[in-house]
C-alpha cells in the first residue's frame, strides 16, 4: 500500500509540476463541478417547497432564479473544466516524453535494442509515461467531484434518516472490491498480449512500407500477412473478451446487489412521507439526493480501483526510469586522441544461452594505418565493429583506446573521435541536406560542405537536378512542406525517390563530413555500389583520411587489397593476416576466396586472350 501511495504521489506531482497554474485552476473547478449537483438539488426542493405551500409570488421567482443558477452552474463548468484538464494533459505529455525518449537515448548501448523483451516492455513502458499521469489526473478530479457530490447528498441523507445513509454508503463496498479486483486483472492482461500486439502492429507495417512492398506482391504475400495479422488480432482480442465478460457478469451482479439498499432507502422514505413528516420539497431532495448519492459512490468505487491500477502501471514507466544503462553515457574522462586501439583477448556473445561471437581476438590497430577485415559470412566482423564503437563491451578480455581500457573513457567522447558507414546504414526520410548534416549535429555546416561531400559521392549532379535541391526530401513516406500547384489546380507532391546505391553514397557523404576523427570504420561501405561507384569510393576514402586509422570490413576484396594489413576471421578467431601479397602467397583462405572471387572475371575470356597476372597486378573488379 505504502509503494502504491508512493508511486500515486510522484505520479501527482509529475502532472501538477508540468503546469502549476492550469493546475490549481483545474482543482478550483473540480470542487465547483462537485459542489453543482448538491446546490441543484437543493435549489430544486427550495422552488417545489415555495410552490406546494403558496408562498408570495417574489419568494417562488427567487426560488426559480436560484435554481435555473444552479443549472446554469452545472452546465457550463463542465466543458471549462474539459478543456483546462486537456491543455493540462498536452503539457504532462510532451513532458512524459521528453523523460521517457531522454532516458531510452540514455542507454549507450545496443544490448537492450536488440532484446525482443526489451520492446516489449519499453512500448508498455513509453504509454505508460505519457498516459498514466493524464489519467492518473483525470481519475483523481473524478474522484475528488464524487467525493464532494457524495459529501453533500450524505449529509441531505443524515438529516432524514442515518439507516438509510449508512445503507448507501455500504452499497460501494462490493463495487471497490471487485473494480480493483479487475483492474489488477486489466494491469496483467496488458502484459500478455502486448508481445500479440506487437505481432500484428508488425504484420500491419508489413503491408504498408515500401521496403517490403516488392517482394509482398512479387511473391504474393500480402494475404499471408493479412491472414498472420488477423491470427494475432484474434489472438488478444480473445483475452481481452474473457475479461470483457468476466467484467460485465460481475458488474451486473453488482448493481442488482446494490438495489437492495436502495430499495431500503426508498421504504425508508415512503414510510416517512406517510406519517407526514417529510414536506414535499423534502421528498425532491431526499429522491434525488438517494439517486445522486448512489451513482457518486458507483464513480467513486470504478474511479478508485483505476487509480489502484494506474499505481501499477506507473511501475512500468518507473521500471524504464530507473533502468541501469548498459553502456553508461557522461561517465569517464574524455578519450585522448588515437594512436592505437587494441583487442587484448577479447571474448564476446551476445548472451549466456549464445554461442561465443569473437573468442580470443586479439588485433592492434595503429594511428595511420589501414586495416581490412574479411571473412564468412557470421565470422564476428561486424561484431568487431559494435565493440569498437563500445555499443557492447567484451565479455572477457579488453578493448584497449591508447592502452587503456576503453570503459575508462566517456562513452560519447570515443564516439566523437568515429566515423562510420554501417552495413544497415539508416534511410532517414528527411532532406538532402540533413540526411548529410546528421552526420555531425554538433558542427556548423556550411551547404558548401554538404556540396563538397556530395561531390566526393558523385551525387552532385543528381541532387542539382532535384526540384528543390538539398531541401529535397528524400522519401517514400513523406511529402515535402512545400508543394506546388498546376495550372488546373492539382498539387504535386515535392518528395523524390533515391536507389539503393545512391541512399548507400549518402550514407557515405554522412560518414565523409567526419573524415577529421580518429578512425574510420566502414563496414560493406560498398555493397550496393557499382563497380565505377566502388572504385571511385575507394580512391576518395583512400586520399581523403590519409594519416588516420581506419578499419574496413568488406565480402568484395578489391575493397580491401590495398590495406596496410588484411585480417581473416573465422569462427571468432583471427586465423590470418598480412598484406594483400603476403597472404596470397600464404595459400590460405584469403588465397581462396581471393581466387573464388577472380574466377568470375577470367572464366569466360577466351584462351587465347588470357596473360598471366602476378600477385601484385591483380585488381579484381578496380578500373
């Protein structure tokens, strides 16, 4: 109870802290609002008693005026609370946000990410953030209006009869204990079938998001999502209807349960009137104050057991505040510039149940060299990378910036001395010039550097003949701010489409706007460029971060032959390194898939066209 009380109070604090002043304006008119049926009531016993005893024409004109006041009252506070209680909500929201998407970017690791659980709870959690202080508001001005509306009737009530008062009052107990009965069975609902919602919510993207919409129609998928989709709705809709009906069957019991009082009130009250103790307008206030009374104490029990709920679905959203980040940002010394970075035995896999990713890999990487990295596909390259930009940290072994440990160094301070081009590298629906400028946030970009980076790409052209230029956005979801009209009137949207290799060439004029850092990391930089594409990307790369480390990971190995160094791994393991000649000679498995990948140029030239090519010469695909 204690927790629940806690939980409520910080809940009630977070909501009235996000606008004071609507806030205490809501809690004025939240007493009004209570106060209005009470008046009315008794305005309405005051004209019926002036009329039924012949009072003077004045006294029943004041009666009247005091009531049609009241009603007036009762009416017109109501959409005036609305809309304070709705701005309050807007301002509780955006601040809910703020925290929720402030503490989930907090998380410096990718461990949680990429935790099926983790979205489970986290979508649970983020609703919860944003909706429960709202409600948990909205709950408790109901609660507060029942409360002083039952006060008021109670008291009517006393004054006639205390048995028939305390009959009404005893008539919400049920009603609590089985509405906070269910809400606990609501909390815990909300929990099973939130990994089914996620399904279908996935399912329902599924036929929406021109990623997936080739292949859908190409293989004729779409009524096999549609029908998984349904499974899953049907699914959570199932559960939802065994509390649905489990829910009406106890509410209906309750309400005949709680016509027994009533009805002892209403016996109450007939008895009273017989005897001639009771005036008539006595009788007006007394039936509708035993009316009020009892729906007050209905609202009251509901408004109570969703108040105990909301106190555990807050846990969710406090769960997610109070969550330790996997990788901790702002913790550590800044990182020193780069000259070397080292994996000292380092042992890694992405959970207990796994097998191990990397297993003893020890590699050094010096300032100003270049590296390449090869290998199947699941050999650990990528995962290389991830340890690298410390969005996980070994599970043995270490990960050395300078020879130190690199969990000395503020997380974010590593991360400002990368660049990068990921192999799932991000299409961000946004302009030419910011999917550019993302790249680095914390710089003042000129558009003579966003035009000199798209140069490097090749892409100047492309994006000199789009109609708006950088401010075109790229998209397939999204339309620009700005459109135009025809002549006869209709718009024309502004977005624009890019390929794949073009989406790839600006991810990589993102990475070139940080060629200043340290070290540069490119994984598959090249994998859905052309063969002029690729060479051209490999020369500017090449001149460009000249005297910086920089590490590649690449299938095509003309992306690599030029490094400093080529590592192979297999299974986790470095099983080879050397330059590009000394493993040819070598003879192993770089040697193989070196010539795997030339028999695709050499096997189709005529006999009598083929040279020799010694090891030095051989390019493999490069212009």
């Amino acid at each position: 109870m204690t927790d629940s009380v806690r939980r409520l109070a910080g809940s009630a604090r977070f909501a009235l802290s996000a606008d004071p002043l609507r806030a205490a304006f809501m809690i004025i008119l939240t007493v009004l609002n209570g106060v209005a049926p009470v008046v009315t009531v008794w305005a309405t016993g005051l004209t019926v008693d002036a009329m039924a005893q012949g009072r003077t024409t004045a006294a029943i004109v004041g009666a009247l005026t005091t009531l049609l006041l009241a009603m007036a009252w009762s009416q017109l506070l109501p959409p005036v609370q609305t809309l304070v209680e709705n701005d309050l909500g807007r301002a509780v929201e955006l601040r809910a946000q703020q925290r929720s998407f402030d503490k989930i970017n907090d998380l410096g690791g990718l461990a949680n990410f990429e935790n099926p659980e983790f979205h489970d709870r986290l979508r649970l959690a983020v609703s919860a953030g944003v909706d429960v202080p709202v409600q948990l508001l909205t709950s408790f001005t109901a609660l507060v209006r029942g409360a002083i509306t039952l006060i008021g009737f109670a008291v009517a009530l006393f004054t006639v009869d205390w048995v028939a008062a305390l009959l009404v009052l005893i008539a919400g107990v049920p009603r609590l204990i089985a509405e906070t009965r269910l809400g606990r069975d609501r909390f815990a609902l909300q929990a099973t079938i939130s990994p089914t919602e996620r399904l279908s919510m996935m399912y329902a993207a599924l036929q929406t998001e021109p990623d997936a919409a080739k292949e859908i129609r190409l293989f004729g998928l779409g009524n096999h999502f549609v029908g998984r989709m349904i499974t899953e709705v049907r699914r959570a809709q199932k559960s939802t209807r065994r509390l649905d009906v489990r829910t009406a069957k106890l509410q209906s019991l309750l309400e005949l349960v709680s016509l027994i009082p009533v009805a002892a009130c209403l016996l109450l009250l007939v008895a009273r009137t017989s005897q001639g103790t009771l005036q008539p307008g006595h009788v007006v206030v007394l039936l509708g104050a035993l009316a009020a009374a009892d729906g007050a104490m209905a609202v009251m029990a509901t408004t109570l057991a969703r108040i105990n709920e909301l106190s555990l679905v807050i846990t969710r959203f406090d769960d997610l505040m109070s969550l330790t980040p996997d990788i901790p940002c702002g913790t550590g010394r800044p990182a020193p510039p780069l000259q070397s970075l080292e994996f000292e035995n380092v042992w890694f896999r992405y959970r207990p149940d796994l097998p191990w990713v990397l297993r003893g890999m020890s590699l050094q990487i010096d300032a100003g060299t270049a590296v390449g990295v090869v290998g199947l596909n699941g050999a650990g390259k990528s995962t290389m990378i991830k340890l690298m930009a410390r969005f996980y940290d070994p599970e043995q072994g270490r990960v050395l910036w300078n020879g130190t440990d690199i969990r000395d160094f503020d997380v974010e301070s590593i991360r400002q001395r990368m660049g990068s081009v990921f192999q799932d590298f991000m299409q961000y629906d946004l302009s030419v010039r910011e999917n550019v400028t993302l790249g680095d946030v914390t710089a003042e970009v000129s558009d003579d550097d966003v035009w000199r980076v798209l140069e490097l790409v090749n892409l100047g052209q492309v994006v000199r003949a789009l109609h708006r230029g950088l401010d075109t956005v790229i998209s397939t979801m999204f339309l620009d701010a700005e459109d135009v009209e025809n002549p006869d009137g209709a718009e024309i949207p502004r977005g624009s489409f890019f390929s794949g290799g073009q989406w790839q060439r600006l991810a990589i004029a993102r990475m070139l706007l940080r060629l200043d850092r340290d070290l540069l990391v490119l994984d598959e930089p090249s994998s859905g460029l052309d063969p002029q594409a690729e060479h051209d990307l490999n020369e500017v790369v090449r001149d460009a971060a000249r005297g910086r480390a920089r590490v590649m990971v690449s299938h095509r190995l003309n992306t690599v032959r030029r490094a400093d160094r080529i590592v192979v791994l297999a299974d986790g393991r470095i099983v080879e390194q050397g330059t590009h000649a000394e493993l040819m000679v070598l003879d192993g498995r770089y040697r193989q898939l070196f010539d795997l990948q030339s028999s695709g140029y050499v096997d189709d030239v005529p006999e009598g066209r083929r040279h020799p090519v010694s090891v030095e010469e051989s390019t493999i695909g490069e212009r």
